[in-house]
C-alpha cells in the first residue's frame, strides 16, 4: 500500500511538473502576444498619423488637379478653334488657286 501511495505521489509530482512547465509557456506565449499586439498598436496610430497628413495635401492636390484641367481643355478649346480656322485659310487658298 505505501509503495502504491509512492508511485501516486510520483505521478502526481510528475503532473504537477508538467504542469508548471505548461503553465510557464503559456505566459510566456502570453508575453509575446502582449508584445505583439503592442507593437500592433503602435503602427496603427503611426498609420493614423500619416493619414492624418495626407488628408490635406490630397484636398490641395485634387484642387490643383481639378485647376490644371480646366486650363489643358480650355488649351484644346483654343486648338480647335485655331484648326478650324487654319481649315478655312486652307479651303480659301484651294478656291482661289
């Protein structure tokens, strides 16, 4: 009976091993992902910040896209005009040849 007691005590030494052993992955597990997410948080609001930035120079860029537009079509409106013009010298000097 004292040896079966034994062998129980062993057993349950061994498991209680094991499990400390379990437990201290398990918070080192939990360190990392403390860690991680961290980190995680960190370059998010890095993120927001750059995003932050970026919101008023894209309203100037568009603005200045939006004004660059307006001059190249008024720039093709003179063209056309211009052609269609260089088009009737060209079908007046034709008719008088």
């Amino acid at each position: 009976m004292d040896k079966e007691i034994l062998e129980l005590l062993k057993e349950m030494q061994k498991d209680i091993k094991d499990l400390k052993v379990g437990q201290g992955r398990l918070e080192e597990g939990q360190h990392r992902l403390e860690t991680g997410q961290s980190k995680l948080e960190e370059g998010q609001q890095k993120i927001r910040m750059l995003l932050e930035e970026l919101e008023p120079k894209n309203a100037n860029r568009h603005l200045e896209l939006k004004e660059s537009i307006k001059e190249l079509r008024k720039d093709v409106n003179n063209v056309e005009i211009i052609t269609s013009s260089n088009w009737n010298d060209i079908a007046k000097l034709k008719s008088i040849k």
